[in-house]
C-alpha cells in the first residue's frame, strides 16, 4: 500500500471501474489505494472518487465456504475460491478486503486476482444504507462497534458503509452515497456506476 505523502492526481472524469483502471494503467500509473483515499479526502468535497480495492462479504448472515467461489449477486463479478483465505472460511460476520493484481474479463465473465487480501473481522451485516462503524486499522474499512464506542470516536475517525444483501465483489467508493460526505464508504456500486477517477504512481 502506498505511503500517506504518496501524491494523488485528480483527473476530473467519472467513469466505470474497469475503466477507470485501464485509464491510469495507459498512464503509467494506478488507482489509489483505499488507505490512502482515507487520507487524502480528509478535506470539503462533494464528489466521490473509486479506490484500487474491493470488498468480498458473504451474503447478510453468512458465511464464506471451502472450495466455492465468491461471486457477486448482482454483477457475476468473481474472486475465485483459491483466493480466500483459509481463516474467513465457516466464520461469521467476515469480509474480505482484496489489494487486486488484475481485474479482467475472461470468458465473459469478471475475474478479480489477488495481489493480497486482508481478513476483516466484525463486517457489518446490515444492508442498502449507510451504516455506522469504527476504520480497522489497517484497511480503513468501517467494522461492527457498539454505539456507545462508535460516539467516543472522533468525528474524523467516524465512518459509515454501504454494502449490498447478497454476496459482493465489488470495488471501493470513498465518499459515494448522496456524495457529499467524505466519511461515506461505498461497497455497494455495480459495475456501471460513474464515480470519480484518480492516480497514483505504481
């Protein structure tokens, strides 16, 4: 993942996803990273901007299973089962937050390989609204917390998600839903939403 001083370019477009990655890759660069747009967007903005990443989670009171394909609800988009790790399989309330190394069409069907995934404990299982939960530390992903740990928070560390009812593969958001509120997390956008398209050196 990239530094926090690491310089993020704005290129005034919104477009699809696999667009947007194919449009930095032309220049020589890539999306940035999802902890670095968590930093960056600490500032007045009224837009939203697509991260390298993507969130895989379970259908809503699931669980992940040995040997079997995540594959998207709604859009088919795939993480193949050799991807998930060992330690998210049978367990509740997991997600997966996947640093991927292409995302491509095969066969008709969208592939996502994976650079690295991270095993998010405590992902939340309430769906099509923004949710209240604390950033893991690492990710930046809003987890489960109770209310009385979510309003000691300061209101910089305050994050809410979005996330769809079945299963998702789906890339990341920042700043998304009604998109004027720069703590929103977005995993719930299909394959043809427009969101805003940034750049970073690889």
């Amino acid at each position: 993942m990239e530094q926090k001083t690491t310089k993020i370019v704005e290129l005034g477009i919104n477009v699809p996803y696999l667009q947007a990655r194919k449009m930095v890759a032309k220049r020589g660069m890539k999306l940035p990273s999802y902890p670095l747009i968590d930093a960056y967007a600490r500032r007045p903005r009224g837009y939203d901007l697509w991260a390298d990443e993507l969130l895989a989670h379970p259908p809503l009171d699931w669980v992940f299973q040995s040997g079997k394909d995540v594959k998207d609800s709604i859009t088919g988009w795939i993480l193949p089962a050799s991807y998930v790790p060992k330690e998210a399989l049978g367990r509740w309330g997991v997600g997966l937050f996947i640093v991927p190394e292409d995302v491509r069409e095969e066969g008709g069907k969208v592939i996502v390989h994976a650079q690295s995934v991270v095993v998010l404990n405590g992902m939340i299982q309430i769906s099509d609204t923004l949710v209240a939960g604390k950033p893991h530390e690492i990710t930046r992903i809003p987890l489960i917390v109770s209310l009385e740990e979510f309003e000691r928070l300061p209101e910089d560390e305050k994050r809410w998600l979005y996330r769809i009812a079945g299963e998702g593969v789906r890339p990341l958001v920042r700043g998304g839903w009604g998109r004027f509120d720069w703590r929103n997390v977005e995993a719930g956008y299909g394959s043809d939403f427009l969101s805003g398209v940034a750049a970073v050196s690889p």
